[in-house]
C-alpha cells in the first residue's frame, strides 16, 4: 500500500512505528568497543521502507541503491552501518570481505582508494535512512482529519475496544505533543495516561493537560490543570480524578471532543487549511 493511499491516521501510525524502529537501532548502537550488536531485524524493516536494494554476496548483507550517475550507494548491514558511495558492490567486498587474492592484488587499492571512504557511520546511517522515509510520507493533515479521528475514538470508546482506543490516544498524543505518564504515578497497571511533562520553579515534575484511559472501566477522562506531581495534595486530587470519586473536566466521548479541539487550536486549523506535522506549519488548501 501506497503512502498516497493511505489515510493520516494511518501515515501517522506508520511515522510513529518508523520513529520506534529508529530509537530501537540506535540503542543498540554502543560505542564500537562495546561488543553490542546492533538490532538488525528493526533496522531491516526500516530499510524495507527505502527503494535499497537488499543483496547477498559472500558473508555481507548489503542494500543497494543506484545512483544517476551509473555509480551506487551500498549500506552494509553489520555493527558499523557504514555506507560507501560512488562505488560497486565489488570494490565493497574487497573492502569488507576480500578473498586472500583479492587482498594481494587489490592492497594499496584497500588502504587508498577514495571510493572506498565511508561517508556515514553507526548513528548517522541510521538517522539518514529514517529521516528518508519521513521525507517521503505525508503528514499533512486538515480538521476533517482530526475529526475524523475524533469519530473513530468515540466509536471505539462506545465499543469498549481498549485496544483501538489506546492506539488513537497515542495518535492524539503525537498531534499534541504528549508523553505516556510513568505507571508509577497512578500506581495502577490498568490506566493508560499521556499529557504534557514540565518542570515547576522549584524543577520538580508537572504534568498536564492530561488525558487517561482506565481500561478496566472503560472510561477516558481529560484533565486540563497541570498539576505539580511533588504537590502530594494535588497529585490526591489527580488521583482521585482518575479513580472516578472526582469527575474530570470533561469525560467519555467529551473528552475526545475536547481533544480535538486541543489539535485544531495547537496547529491553527480551519476550514480551506492544511496542517502539516514535519513542518509544524499550517497553509491554505490549494
């Protein structure tokens, strides 16, 4: 399936899983001494989502992309990442597996040839090849959009699908710039919480606007106060919102409502206006 064929919330799922792909890599990456090996099947799928070329030749895992100018690039799948350019897949064996032959004939061709220079690296090759993938996905997005997210939330909250439920917050969550709250801080496996995280005057953790998902009673609520997660009155008071003995500012399907209108008022959206999430800017719909 296309990108152009896909809807925005799927483009964006799809952003969020390449944006997780690339935070798996490079966690792996460790500094060369490190003896780690790199996550090699994300960075795979990552790499499905380019136009490389996979190729196996002797022991090297390679992915190939043909330049215009009759040369290539060629990305080797190891430890190092190291991508060669203007080169062939030959000379990237003699560099990377030689025979013993090749390694007699081709000696001063292995320690000087400019072809063989690798221009990226480990961290570098890993953030190139993400932000490929990004450049070539649509993020832009109109209110009907949001809305239309809005409607497949509610529906999903109305049908008690936690699971669908969860995975559009994540999505309002992205559109709005929220982090996943530490479980610790409802101290209950079965509520899901995002919201925006900040630091009070005296740097001790806030968090809000929230929102919350108690699984178990399938009810979503939305809190808009930041409140000082130090403050051990205030964060009772957000625990009591959450447990359901206080009511929060707006709850069900009001509160996908409201975070609706949180996306539409972050980004400027009207009707005849485009939003667009790589740019952070919003244009008139030509």
């Amino acid at each position: 399936m296309t990108s152009e064929s896909l809807t925005f919330p799927q483009r964006l799922r799809k952003k969020l899983r390449m944006d997780r792909l690339a935070r798996q890599v490079l966690a792996t990456l460790g500094s060369p001494d490190s003896g780690k090996k790199i996550d090699k099947d994300a960075m795979r799928e990552l790499l499905a989502e380019t136009d490389y070329k996979k190729v196996m030749s002797r022991d090297l895992e390679l992915y190939v992309k043909d330049l215009t100018w009759g040369k290539k690039r060629i990305l080797v799948l190891d430890n190092e990442l190291p991508v060669y350019t203007e080169t062939t897949v030959d000379d990237v064996l003699i560099y990377k597996s030689p025979t013993v032959k090749e390694m007699v004939h081709n000696f001063v061709k292995i320690l000087y040839d400019k072809r063989g220079v690798v221009t990226s690296r480990r961290q570098d090759t890993v953030n190139a090849v993400h932000r490929q993938i990004l450049d070539g996905l649509d993020l832009s997005f109109t209110q009907k959009d949001v809305e239309d997210l809005g409607r497949e939330t509610a529906e999903a909250l109305a049908a008690a699908d936690a699971g669908s439920l969860v995975k559009d917050l994540t999505l309002f969550g992205a559109l709005l710039g929220y982090n996943k709250a530490p479980a610790d801080v409802f101290d209950a496996g079965s509520v899901e919480a995002m919201g925006k995280f900040s630091q009070s005057r005296a740097k001790t953790p806030v968090l809000g606007p929230c929102v919350f998902f108690v699984r178990a009673e399938n009810r979503l609520g939305f809190v808009e106060k930041p409140v000082d997660l130090a403050d051990k009155d205030k964060k009772a008071e957000l625990l009591s919102v959450v447990a359901g003995s206080v009511k929060a500012d707006a709850e069900g399907a009001k509160a996908v409502s409201v975070l609706v209108q949180e996306v539409v008022k972050a980004y400027g959206l009207a009707p005849g206006k485009r939003a667009d999430l790589k740019e952070g800017k919003t244009m008139l719909i030509q």
